[in-house]
C-alpha cells in the first residue's frame, strides 16, 4: 500500500493544503495532466490517478476570471483525486488552495520541471503499484533481448547464464525472478535485493557476477521478451530436427511472451542454444534490426 504521505516523505514535497488528506491511498501508477478537462471535456477524467499542473495547465488557469477559474477547478478537484502536484514551485491561485483543503485534497509543490516529475514519480509508482509475481528462472540480457529461462532445478540454468555471461551478456536476476507488468504489453525483470548480481552454481556456490566480470556485466532490471525451458531431454522422446512453426507463448501476469523448450542432455552447449533461439525468436518477430548489429 502506498500512501500519499510516503511520497511526500520520498519525493520532499512541500504540502501547502489539504494536511488531512495525506494518509490517502494511491493505486494507480500512470499520472494525470487535466488540460484537456479543464478546458471542459471531462469525459476522460480519471479522478483515481495523480494530478500534474505545469505551465500549461496554470497557464490556462488563469485566463479563466476568478468564478469561472473557481468552477473550473472544482470540476476536476475531485474528493476521489489522491492529490495534485504543481511542478516548477509555481504560484497557485488562491482558489486552487481554497479547493484542496475542502476537499482534503493534499496539494502539493515541487522544483522539478513536469518532465522530471513524470519520469521520477511514474519509476516509483511502477515500482510500488504494478502488478506483480515471482519466478523460479534465470533473466540475462542476451544481444540487448530480455531472456527469462526457466526448468526444474538441476538442469543447468545457472550454468548457460554463466557461459553466456562470460560471452559478453548480462545477468539481471538468477535463481528468483521479480515480475512487474509495467503496462499493457511489458513485463519487467528483476533481481530481488539481497540476491542482486549473485549467481548461484552448483560446485562453486554463490557467485558475485560484478566482481568476477566487473559492473559492465549486470544490469538492475530489463524488459521480458522471451523464455527459454529448459527440460530433461526423454530418450524415447522423438525431437524435431527441423522447428517451422513460430514459437508457443506463456502467459505471465495476462501478457503472452515468447517461448521454446530446450531438451537437455550431456554434450549439449545451452548457452549457444540460447544464443540461436534468440536470434531466431527475433527473426520470427520479423524486427528491422538483427542483434549482431547492435552490438
């Protein structure tokens, strides 16, 4: 639960109305820039979402005179508004003040321009808000693609991310895997706290991947684009040598990603396996840009 106190505390928010309404829970994770409602067309206002005045919405404020500027205002200072930030440390009307502490909206002031708000604020909502699950598997970052493999234990995940990471990809999370959907289409990967940049390798024991191959070798999160299974390869199993169909999908937190099974038994380079499968993921996903290319 993420309160609008929390922010205040994180962000160094300067409170100038509606105290009483601080302990209000935030649940939505995009922002609002009422522009559009302030100039009348309320059909798309979303009262549950963070309210954003910069510039232009203050700007268009006050060429309202001051009862239109009043009604204006208490058309989208709604109680169900959480609060409203205005960005640069701008002057507020008078009535905008008025509004917030009767309605216990916590008003709100930073220094920050509406860019820099967005792009701090919408990181940590995401971080706090967005749906989430976690998954047994290995993320690494292989030619700038966001691989997720998962298997039973004992089939050697941590063994192909090591010998991809030693080829020049990168570890984001092993052994526990933080999934995050961020919007509609992306899922986000990351490594929880205590096991950030560790590997695990059965024989060698715990792994700290930044000291062994340097900073350049992890990265703290990355965009799920596709899953590697690993399974136990069945002797009387009958594999195809040639693989024409597109990849299945699996569906984590409502978003279908990519994925193809890797039977696995001795002799077998997983780690070059995973490489191919990548590439000819990216082929079948028909992008402008091989991932050679941008390395």
């Amino acid at each position: 639960m993420l309160t609008v106190n929390q922010l205040v505390e994180k962000f160094k928010f300067e409170v100038l109305a509606g105290h009483v309404g601080l302990d209000k829970v935030i649940t939505e994770y995009s922002l609002k820039r009422p522009s559009a409602e302030l100039a009348g067309y309320l059909e798309h206002l979303t009262p549950q979402r963070i309210q954003v005045y910069g510039r232009t919405e203050l700007g268009l404020i006050q060429q309202f005179n001051d009862s239109v500027r009043r009604s204006k205002l208490a058309q989208v200072m709604i109680a169900e508004v959480p609060c409203v930030i205005v960005t640069r440390g701008l002057t507020i009307p008078l009535e905008f003040i008025e509004l917030a502490s009767e309605r216990k909206i916590p008003l709100l002031t930073t220094p920050h321009t509406t860019t820099q708000l967005f792009y701090v604020l919408i990181r940590h909502l995401i971080n706090n808000l967005a749906p989430s699950t976690a998954v047994q598997g290995v993320l690494v970052d292989v030619y700038g693609v966001g691989v997720l493999i998962t298997g039973e234990r004992g089939l050697g995940k941590s063994e192909a991310a090591l010998e991809l990471i030693k080829s020049g990809h990168l570890l984001v999370a092993a052994d526990v895997v933080k999934v995050r959907r961020v919007d509609e289409e992306r899922l986000l990967g990351t490594a929880p706290k205590k096991i950030r940049h560790l590997l695990e390798v059965r024989g060698l024991g715990v792994l700290d991947v930044t000291t062994l191959f340097g900073a350049g070798s992890v990265r703290d999160e990355k965009v799920i684009n596709f899953m590697v299974h690993l399974e136990e390869w069945q002797q009387h199993e009958i594999y195809d040598r040639i693989v024409i169909d597109p990849p299945k999908t699996q569906e984590i937190l409502g978003i279908s990603v990519p994925e193809i099974s890797i039977p696995v038994r001795p002799g077998r380079n997983l780690a070059t396996l995973i490489e191919v499968s990548v590439i000819q993921n990216w082929n079948y996903r028909g992008q402008a840009t091989h991932p050679f290319r941008d390395m």
